[in-house]
C-alpha cells in the first residue's frame, strides 16, 4: 500500500490526470469503487456508465470539490489540489451561476478567478454558441445556459477539460455547435474528459472511452481499435456492457 | 496572494448588495419623515420616523448577521457552491472573505446608524429647546444621583461597539454550527439538532468566559464594553480558522 | 458527415476524402484542411483526423509540404490507379450482391448491357 498511499513522486508527466485506488462513500455506500485510471493529454476521453454508476463523484474529485475516502487523486503526479484548479476547468450538469449575474458578468467572475480565462475567446464562443452579453443567466433557456456553461468553460486555457454531459437537454443544432467548440479546443497538450448519456453523439468526437460501472472501472479502451479488431462501436459496447442485467 | 483575496471579498459584497440598498432606501423615507414631521412640527410623524429608523437599525444589523449565515449555507450546500469551490482559493480565504465581508458590514452599518442617531437627537434638541431643557434636567439629576454615570456619546459609543462585537460572535458561532453541519453531519441525523446543540454551547461558553471579566461599574463603562468587544472578535478569530480548517479537510460540494 | 459507428471512422474519412479526389472535387495540387479543421469539419476526433492523413500520405495521395500544408497529389497515375482501385471495390459489391440473389455472372453482364440499352433510347 505504501506506494499507493505515500506522497507522489517528484517527476510530473505534465498534462495528466490519475485515480489510484480511490474510492469515494457517502453514507457507507461506495459512489466510486477502488477505481485506478490514467488519462493523458492529447486525447479526448468518453466517461460512460448509467446513472449512479460514478462519472460525476470522480470528475468532482479530480476537479477537488470532493475529497476522496480514500486513494489518491493526481494532477500531474501531484495530489489535487487548490494549485491544479489553476489548469483543470471543471463544468457540472447543473446550472450554477448567481442568480443576479448577466452573460457578461458571468465571464467576468470566471476573468476574475482564472488566470488563464481569456475575454476575448469567450466572445468568439459566445457569438458561435448565438448569446448576447446583455441576456440575464435566469432567463436563458435549458439549452442556452448548456451553450453558456461550455462557452465559459472553453473560454480558459486549461490543460485538462472535464465536461459533465455537455449534450443534456439540447437540441440537434446546438449539440453541432457545442462539438464543434470541443473539437476546437483539442489540441495535442489538452486533456478533454466528456461524460455523456448520449452516447452516439460522442462516437467520433472520443477517441478513448471509460466505462464505469457501479463505481467500478469496467475498462478504458480506444475506441478506432475497438472498431476495427472487433468491429464494435462504443454504443455495442455500451450494450454489452450495461445491457442485460449486471456484468 | 492578496488579489484572490479583494475578488473573492467583491463578490460577497455583490451578495448582499440588494438588501443594503433596501435598507439604505427604506432609511431614507424614515428619515425624510422624521425631517418632515421635525421642520413643520408634526409630532406624529416625527414619532413614526424615529421608531421605523431605531427598528431598521437594530433590524438591519440583526439582518445583515443573518442573511451572511445563510448565504454561507447557500454557498456550501446548494449548485451555486461550484462558483466558489472551483475557483483557485483556499477554504481559509473563502470563509476569511465571508468573515471580513460580514464583520465590516455590520460595524459600517451599525457607525452608519450611530451617527444618524447622533445628528437626529442634536437636530431634535435644537429645534425643541423645551426638550433641550429637560435633556440637560436628566442627565444634571443623574449626575447628582452617581456622579460617574454620564449620558454621553462616547458611553453609548463604547456600548453600540460591545453589542456589535456580541452579535458578530454570534454570527461566527452560526457559521462554525453550519460549517460542521454541513461538511461533517451531512446526511445524518439529528443533523440539524446537533449543529443547533453546539451553537447554543458555543454561546454559552462565550458568555461564561466573558462572564470572568470585570463586571460593569459606573466609572468602567467603556472599559467594560471594549473588553466585551474584544473578546467577542478574539474569540470569532478563533471560531473563524476552525471553521476553514473542517472545511478545507471534509468539506464536499 | 454521418458514420457507421462499427467501422473504423478514419476509414470512413479517407474514403469520403478519396472520392473528393476522383470526382475531382478536390483536384490535383489543391490544399487540404490541416488535421484540425479537418476534424472540426468533418466532426472527428483530432487523432483521427491525423490518422486519415498519414493513411492518404501512405498510399501517396497526397503529400505534406513543411511548414505550408498537406496538398493533394500531382501524380496523375496514383489518381487514376485510386479510380480503378475504387471501382474494382465497387464491381465486387456489386457483384457480391449478386451472388447473394443467386444471379450468374453472365446473366449479371446481359442486365447491364439490357440496362445501358434503356438508358440510351
């Protein structure tokens, strides 16, 4: 347990991000299980499982909002902590402005706090994404504020991207034009993590696909490699995997 | 990194800037009344100002107090806590925020009210000398009666400070309560109970450790308010860093 | 673009991107998007846009200039080879599918030539 437990090791892999053995409980019941997984920059990575079955609590641990129970959670080979949320930008489901904040007082909180927030980038996305700086963040609709959140969220320079399902509740057109803002922003030293229900919305977008299950890493496979020695696509595997009754 | 620090204090003031213009608004028509019914000699409405602007100073102290522990609450326990928890601050500089932020809103209002209260009983001497003479009558008998005791401003002074002091460590001692609850009793229960519990032992041991200073006496009122005063800050410093401490080790959002 | 998912989406990509060259779409010599407008506008994963052209580079369809871009090639018999590849792959499924509703070459070949018939009159 030693290496496990004990403090990182000195040498940082820049860009990564690493569960070992972490395990997150509430009220006894395990939301993520010993789960030990590795992901590097350069790749955008699909975090799969239904509901309950983990993504969130560990997207909220390495964003450290939620401390672990136990294991270690590592940003480039050192614990998550208030220095890596300097380079790891974290967007939840849920809508969580200040009810009194406009559009525009919404980058401006994010200017405020993020050193590598750029103004001018969230213009660009917000005109992309069709949001004006005036509109109140109480009056957009579900799929405008979704718009908004991701606009926000690319807007920073971060090394890792962790999206916590980006498609909910929108409509066909603006899921194009909330791909297209990922895809821009996928560079070779980015690190993008998408959960997502919507599973065929991410078959081209991922290269790398997580499955969780029960709080448990079911595995972590690429996906072209998958397509092409076992001609399965993410949503068989899906299938497979969650299908009929338990694993 | 004192720049986190400025942001993150403008954004709690950005907080409760919607009931201090309230108050700032509703003070106003009080005091316009009580001009009002001062220059054209209505007594009523003299009366029905000063009582509405004595209630919205102790009220909106009262409030102000309140309203923070309850955004505290808001902040730890509701989606809005992402805005907060995700930005690069320390729980310690969070929380400090909310401390200072708060702690500067009540003394800034509770000054606010005082020097009002000064400007409108001086108004109200001048303008009643009858009044004026009775004022002068009251304090020469109760200087005749004790010769220590004296109605003046830096009496009252050191008294609104001590009270000030006493509510603030009652804020603080609101905000530990809902700190365990919150990070520590999440989920449980009796949850709400304890957290209570532990307020009311909290402000019972204040009070009993201020209850070992030298009591009131006719010739130490200010030094008996200010040692309430400082002890009362003394001990919210205290309950200040267990708080961010609990926080910054158990806290999940 | 849509994809079948079970395929191997570089594959898919290439193929699409193949066709632009033969159909002279994209003519011989013309600039092809860097890897990552090419995975936005065909709305891929970057890898895979980097895989699509190493797999063209690869075939020598077309051809990495440092520090201007990837342009499609100029040698005219690696495209001509490329049409006859594509309708080789074409003809065997067609005639794959054939075979499937029982149909002889020959009788395959008189359908054809029935076919241009009725085209032409």
């Amino acid at each position: 347990m030693s290496d496990v437990t004990g403090k990182a090791e000195k040498n940082t892999v820049p860009g990564t991000l690493e569960s070992r053995d972490i395990t997150k409980t509430f009220g006894g019941k395990a939301a993520v299980d010993r789960v030990t997984l590795s992901l590097e920059k350069g790749h955008v990575y699909a975090m799969l499982g239904p509901n309950g079955s983990g993504k969130t609590t560990w997207m909220k641990m390495a964003a450290g909002l939620i401390k672990p129970t136990s294991g270690l959670i590592l940003f480039e080979s050192q614990p998550v902590s208030i220095e890596s949320r300097k380079k790891v930008a974290y967007m939840s489901t849920e809508p969580y402005f200040y009810s009194w904040m406009s559009v525009s007082d919404v980058g401006l909180y994010y200017q405020d706090f993020f050193e590598d927030f750029s103004y001018d980038r969230y213009t660009v996305l917000l005109k992309k994404m069709e949001l004006e700086e005036t509109m109140k963040t109480t009056s957009l609709s579900s799929g405008m504020m979704a718009k908004l959140k991701i606009a926000v969220t690319m807007a920073r320079d971060a090394a890792v991207y962790m999206l916590d399902e980006p498609f909910n509740g929108i409509d066909l057109l603006a899921r194009d034009e909330i791909r297209t803002a990922i895809l821009e922003y996928a560079t070779p030293d980015k690190l993008l993590l998408l959960s997502s229900h919507l599973v065929e919305e991410m078959e081209a977008i991922a290269d790398r696909a997580v499955f969780l299950h029960h709080g448990r890493l079911v595995e972590s496979v690429s996906l072209e490699e998958m397509r092409e020695e076992r001609g399965l696509s993410m949503a068989d595997r899906y299938r497979q995997i969650y299908g009929h009754g338990e694993e | 990194m004192k720049h986190g620090m400025s942001k993150l204090l403008k954004y709690e003031f950005r907080k409760t800037q919607a009931s201090k213009l309230i108050l700032l608004g509703l003070t106003a028509v009080a005091q316009l009344v009580f001009l009002g019914g001062l220059f054209f000699r209505r007594e009523n409405a003299m009366v029905t100002g000063a009582l509405v602007l004595s209630f919205l100073g102790v009220g909106g102290i009262l409030f102000i107090g309140l309203q923070s522990v309850l955004t505290l609450h808001r902040d730890m326990n509701t989606k809005q806590s992402y805005m907060l928890f995700m930005t690069p601050n320390s729980c310690y500089r969070i929380l400090g925020a909310k401390v200072l932020e708060n702690g500067l809103s009540i003394l800034l209002v509770g000054v606010f009210f005082f020097a009002l209260g000064l400007l409108d009983i001086t108004l109200l001497l001048s303008s009643y000398g009858e009044l004026s003479q009775l004022w002068t009558f009251l304090t020469d008998l109760l200087h005749q009666l004790n010769e220590d005791i004296q109605l003046n401003a830096q009496n009252f002074a050191a008294m609104m400070f001590g009270l000030i002091g006493s509510w603030f460590a009652t804020v603080m001692m609101a905000y530990l309560a809902d700190v365990v609850s919150s990070a520590l009793l999440g989920g449980r229960k009796y949850n709400g109970l304890l957290s209570f519990a532990l307020f009311l032992a909290l402000s019972i041991l204040l009070g009993f450790l201020q209850n070992l200073l030298p009591g009131m006496s006719p010739e130490r009122i200010i030094l008996y308010f200010m040692l309430r005063a400082i002890t009362s800050i003394a001990f919210s410093v205290l309950i200040y860093f267990i708080s961010a401490k609990i926080m910054e080790r158990y806290l999940s959002v | 673009m849509q994809y079948d998912a079970n395929a191997p989406i570089w594959l898919q990509v290439m193929s699409s991107l193949e066709l632009d060259m033969v159909t002279g779409k994209r003519p011989p010599g013309e600039k092809l998007p860097g890897g990552r407008d090419l995975a936005v506008q065909y709305g891929i994963n970057p890898n895979t846009a980097s895989r699509v052209y190493q797999e063209l580079e690869r075939k020598g369809l077309c051809e990495t200039r440092r520090g201007l871009g990837t342009f499609v090639t100029t040698d005219g018999a690696r495209l001509e080879g490329l049409r006859r590849e594509m309708a080789q792959r074409a003809v065997s499924q067609f005639l794959s599918s054939m075979d499937h509703l029982g149909i002889s070459r020959t009788e395959a070949a008189r359908m054809i030539l029935e076919e241009e018939k009725i085209c032409q009159t």
